[in-house]
C-alpha cells in the first residue's frame, strides 16, 4: 500500500503513476480542447467496460489453443488431412464462415497511403534521434546511398574521398535516369546543358535539344537569383530532385553540374511503441508517449555529439519549387506517421485498477497516443486529411479486430471526435487472422488502411499453434514451405478484393540485413512485383535504394494484371511445416540449435540489461541482422518444439546456450558498459530469461516473448538477482 500511495495518485477508480498522471495533465493535453477531467473520466470509464472484453478475448485464445493441441494429439500418428482439419477449425470457431464481398469504405485518406507506393520504415519511439532520422526520411541522397554500402560493390572506404567510387556512383546514377526518365533521343550520359527557360526544362547534347520520352515526368525547378539549384522530376507519384551545385566534389567535371540525386524514399514510417522497445513500467511508456508528443507538436528536437562534433535535430521543413507553368509547388518534407499500439495481451503498471491490478496496455495506448494527435489534427502537418493512424499488431481473428474497432470508438468519444478519425493498419501475422483475414477486414471496412504480412510473428505462431503437431522443419527451410507462400500471396489477393487498390496499403515485411544493401537491391523488388504498395526497411540509406523499385515497377498497373490471377488456396495455407520422420544428424541439429540460441541471447542481453528492444545484432557469422521480438519468438518457439519432440535435450540446449553466451559476450566486448553473461550465469538476468523464453516456451501465450521479457527487464531494473541454477 505505502508503495502504490508513494508512485501513484487516486483518479476515480484508477491508480495512476504520478509520471504518467503529470504527464498527461501538463503536456498532453496543454492546448488541447480536452479537459484533464474529462480525459480521466472517459479513459476510467472505458477501461472498466473494455477491460471483460479484452480478458474474454485472450481467454478464446487459450481455449482454442488447448483445443487444437487436443486434436493433434489425438490424431498423432495419422496422416494429416487437412480437409478433416478445416472441419475441425469450423467447427471450434478458429476459421469463420465466408462473408460476402465488400470494398472498404475509409475515407479521408492521405495520399501517402493510398496513392504513393514507396518504403515504409519502423523506428522504436524510445529513441527520439532515430525517430527524428525516420520522419526525416521523407527524401534521401542516392549518392551518398550508394557511395556509402555495398549496393555498388565493396570498395574499402576511409574519410577521403575515393574518386573510383564516386565516378562508379555517377555512373549507376546516370543509368537509373536513362531507365526510369528516358529521353527521346540520346542519354544523360551525354547530357551536357541543362538549364530552365521561362519554366521549362531545356536539356541538350552538343547543342542538339533533347526531350523527356514523358514530358510529364518534368514537374519544377528550384533557384536562386544567381543560379539554378534543383530539377524536379517524378515517376510513378514519387519525386526525384536533380541536385545542381557545379561547386560540389561529386559535380566535378560534370557538364551540367549535377551533385546529387535527392530522392523521394520513406514516404511513410511506422513509430513504435510495440516490438522494438522496452517499455515496462511507466517511466518507460512516458518516454514514448513524449517523443510521440513532440512529433505531433512538430517541436521534436535532440542535441547529439558525433566525432567530436555537435548537432541538432529537428522535423525538416516542407520543400518548395516552381512548377512548369510558373505556380508553387509545396512538398512534404517529412514521412506520413502512423503509430503502433501495443496489441490485446500485455498489460502495463502505469494505471491500476482499484483491485490493484494492471489495465491492458493497448487501451492506454490508444487514448494516449491519439490524444497526442489532436495537435496535428489543429496544425495538419503529419495528417493533411485529418486522419489518425494507428498500426494494431498482434491480433487473432476478427472478433479481436472488432474490438480494435471498439476501443477506437471509445477514444474518439472521449476525444470528441468524428467516427473513423482513427484508421487501423492491420497486422496480419498470426495464424487465425491470416486465415480469416476478409472477415477481419469486413468488421473495420470503414477505418481500415493497411494490411501487412508480418512474415516473423506468423512464423512464431505457426510454431506455436502446432506444437503438437510434430517436430518443425529447419528455420530456413521454412522460408519455402508452402503456407507461407500461400500466406504472402492471400494478403494481397484479398487486400485488392477488398478495394485496396488506391485507397490503402498492402504491406510486406522488413529487410533484416542493414548492411546487406546489394542483396536487398537484387531481391527485394519481388515486393513491388507482388502487388505491395509498400515494405519495410531497416533504415533511411535503405529506403532510399529501395524506393528505386517502386521507379521501375508499376504497382497499380501490377494489381491490375494480378488481381483476377492470384487464388486463395486456404489449404496451403492451413499445411503445417513439420517434418513426419526427421533425419538429421548430429551436426544438422547443433548448428540450428547454435543459430538459433546466438540470436536469442543476442537481442535478449541488451533487451533485460539495456532496455534496447530493436537493434542491428551480430548474428553467428558476425553478420548484423535487425533484431526485434519477433525474431525471438521464432526462435524460442523453434528451440521449445524440438524440446516437446526430442530432436534435442535440455542438457543440450543449456550448453549451447553457455556456449554461445560467450560468443555474445566477446561480440560486445567493445561496449565498456556490457555486462557478461558468462562471467557468471546464476546471477546473469539476461541468461536467465533466454533460458525461460526456450524451456518455458511451451507454455507462453502464443508463444508471446513480451511476458517473459518485461518481467525480467523489472528484475534487472530493481537491481535483484534471479533465482536460478544452470
């Protein structure tokens, strides 16, 4: 009692943290429209409504969890038939009844999301620099893109500038011109006037006038009263600035002068308050909820040290040009900002119940982070329609999508706004969702802008829902399995039956090597080519090659072609990844168990020790792979199904885990504030919770890792040691 009476206030029927309670009342809601009364009494009042739903919700979970280990291991040993399975699902409730067809009716809409395919980025709220660096992201230098990683090769690099490099970078420059703004009769190769008369774009080689095949493709210029600055070009409704300084390294030589290609990248971002933060308690949230304020308010600013210089970041400002015919053209200087909420099972210490007990932690979420967007609603910097969006990851089925929709509702009455001022983006990354993903859509036709194949949560709970079913393949085997190539190719068959087309997003997952951009380049236009009006990247560098994909490939002309071609094929998508008769051998197992126990603890140490829940993590081969919670939970679960099954032993898997810690530890040896894991392993959290997350694994919620995580992370912010024996 003395605890809650010195960390929390009485509010109605709530306890609520001071830090949260000061917050909400001197910042948040601070020229708002909304009254610290006001906003309390409805986010009590809701909390107690939503709160037997939300618990309902999670219960169904379990339930049909419980039933679908029963059947498996009452069929064990029997062919898998999935159309007995199919019955079996109906009949529980998992799969739902067809519903008829529909096209989602959400209006009000910015164009970013329905109009403009292009990146997307993911950037953790706890970091206000990164979250700076992502709104920012907006445009990006393909220069400095491709001079700077291997998209053009590996060429050692040191401070001075490599002529070699940059003349390769000038080149790839120059062909990706030819390619996506082809001219009538020559190439930029050989372009060696350019200038701007009385608005128009005059282009020559030799003194020969030569056109843009697309005249269109010509939308302004920027100058000063000496000089010409910036050529506005744009393709497939997304810009590219040709940046004109004949004074510039990069421009040496150059007959007209051209320095840089400034390229529309990011066009949205995600921040995210879910899977790459650590946000435990509410000192944590509040960190978030600030940074998230101040993005909102547009006076988000950091002061950074970096090679012995110091810097200020803020929001970028809108750019401005001179169109063809002489008007001013206004574009925006930053990425459309969407939110992620936490999802339906977490809940938070930030407010008590009056039984002392936790509230969900999305519904504080939702509440808090739209109340922060009332500011962009006055000022319309972020949303120009008005419109608040909020990504729902985490959600199983429609009923659970349906009280995504009802939690909304809540908030904006609270708020006292119109219906539907909430969009929701969808995550389709669990098992049930995927499988009823019309039906989902179906109950938020009306709010509804994006949906997404999370391809690392659906991995994790395919995993988990059918841990009875048998031993799973190899993680990278998985990768070609049928129903995750059922799963990738229903999420866009059944966005464009939906009406997506135009009006919303179909996303695709993220790139989760950084620093693998030639790879990324090779392979990740498959996005675009399979109808995603978006996909996530890792970081701004990479939005900005990756947005050359959305230059050379059409995506509305590719729903188009596609839509009618693409089958829902719901019995692929039910098979099950397991491998009847395994014959690996000794070295086959150890490997994946190595693999899979380095990631872990990897994410795991500077999750628990450092509170950092996204971060570029040396995998076994000292190659960075983005690391968030998803990727944790495949592993964990792949780990805890070859446990249940007997493909390994806990012996084993403890000394794999010992052995790899020590890898981890000498991975970090530069960073003089870790903390090692191996220097003793009973009194290590970190090691602790990599041994929960595999060996308790069975039994966590849906294979969930945030339980585990955030009790632990509570542990090691007390400073209290584990009790554990290894």
């Amino acid at each position: 009692m003395n605890k809650i009476k010195n960390k929390y206030l009485p509010v109605g029927k709530l306890f609520v943290s001071k830090v949260l309670y000061n917050f909400v009342n001197k910042e948040l809601l601070k020229k708002t429209k909304i009254k610290s009364k006001q906003f309390w009494y409805g986010l009590e009042k809701s909390l107690y409504y939503l709160r037997v739903k939300n618990e309902r919700l999670l219960q169904t979970r379990k339930d049909l969890q419980n039933s679908i280990d029963e059947w498996h291991l009452k069929n064990k040993g029997k062919r898998f038939n999935v159309k007995d399975y199919k019955k079996f699902l109906l009949k529980i409730g998992y799969l739902k009844k067809k519903c008829t067809n529909f096209k989602i009716q959400t209006k009000n809409v910015d164009d970013e999301i329905a109009k403009v395919p292009g990146p997307q980025l993911v950037v953790p709220i706890s970091n206000a620099r990164y979250a700076l660096n992502a709104a920012n992201a907006r445009w990006g230098s393909l220069y400095d893109s491709l001079y700077g990683t291997d998209a053009i090769g590996s060429i050692k690099l040191d401070n001075r500038y490599n002529p070699i490099r940059g003349g390769k970078v000038i080149r790839y420059c120059r062909n990706f011109l030819d390619e996506v703004f082809p001219l009538k009769n020559g190439s930029w190769k050989k372009v060696n006037t350019l200038k701007i008369n009385r608005n128009k774009l005059i282009l020559k080689i030799d003194g020969k006038n030569i056109k843009l095949k697309d005249t269109k493709q010509y939308k302004g210029y920027r100058s000063d009263k000496k000089r010409l600055k910036g050529v506005l070009l744009i393709n497939n409704s997304l810009h590219v600035e040709l940046i004109i300084n004949p004074y510039a390294f990069s421009a040496n030589n150059d007959p007209i002068g051209l320095s840089d290609l400034v390229i529309e990248s990011a066009v949205s971002t995600i921040v995210d308050h879910e899977d790459s933060v650590a946000a435990v308690d509410a000192e944590d949230k509040v960190l978030g909820y600030r940074n998230w304020l101040g993005l909102m308010k547009g006076d988000l600013k950091v002061k950074f040290e970096k090679l012995g210089k110091k810097y200020e970041r803020f929001l970028n400002s809108d750019r401005n040009y001179i169109s063809s015919n002489g008007k001013s053209i206004k574009l925006h200087g930053r990425a459309l900002l969407l939110n992620r909420n936490v999802g339906h099972l977490m809940k938070t210490p930030a407010i008590l119940f009056s039984d002392k007990s936790q509230i969900p932690e999305g519904i504080l979420d939702a509440f808090i982070t739209s109340a922060a967007c009332l500011h962009d609603l006055n000022k319309k910097r972020n949303s120009r329609t008005g419109s608040i969006y909020i990504v729902k990851p985490k959600m199983h089925g429609p009923d659970e999508v349906a009280f995504a929709d009802e939690i909304f509702s809540k908030v904006e009455e609270v708020l006292k706004l119109r219906s539907n001022t909430i969009k929701i983006g969808i995550m389709d990354e669990e098992r049930r969702t995927s499988s009823n993903l019309k039906q989902c859509i179906s109950r938020v036709k009306k709010r509804v802008v994006f949906i997404n194949t999370g391809f690392l949560d659906r991995t994790g709970d395919e995993m988990h829902t059918s841990m009875e079913a048998g031993p799973m393949m190899k993680k990278g085997e998985m990768k070609n399995s049928d129903w995750i190539k059922a799963y990738e190719n229903n999420n866009v068959k059944v966005g464009l039956e939906c009406g997506f087309s135009g009006k919303a997003q179909i996303g695709k997952g993220m790139w989760a090597a950084p620093d693998k951009m030639q790879d990324m380049l090779d392979q990740k236009i498959g996005h675009p080519k399979s109808g995603a009006n978006c996909a996530w990247t890792p970081s701004p560098t990479a939005a900005t090659l990756h947005a050359m994909h959305y230059h050379k490939v059409d995506v509305f002309d590719v729903h188009k072609k596609i839509e009618k071609k693409i089958k829902f094929d719901l019995d692929k998508l039910l098979s099950i990844p397991i491998i009847s008769k395994p014959i690996w051998n000794m070295d086959e197992i150890k490997n994946e168990l190595e693999n899979n126990c380095q990631g872990i603890l990897g994410y795991v140490v500077r999750w628990i020790n450092s509170g950092i829940g996204c971060s570029k993590v040396p995998d076994i081969n000292n190659i960075g792979l983005m690391e968030d919670r998803a990727t944790l939970r495949i592993s964990s679960q792949h780990i805890a199904n070859w446990l249940h099954h007997n493909i390994c032993t806990t012996f084993q898997v403890l000394e794999t885990l010992k052995k790899m810690a020590k890898i981890v530890d000498d991975q970090n040896k530069s960073d003089p504030k870790y903390e090692k894991m191996s220097a003793n392993f009973d009194k290590s959290i970190a090691f602790k919770t990599a041994c929960d997350l595999i060996f308790k694994g069975k039994d966590q919620p849906s294979g969930y890792t945030e339980p585990l995580l955030h009790a632990n992370r509570h542990l090691k912010k007390l400073n209290l040691y584990p009790v554990f024996k290894s």
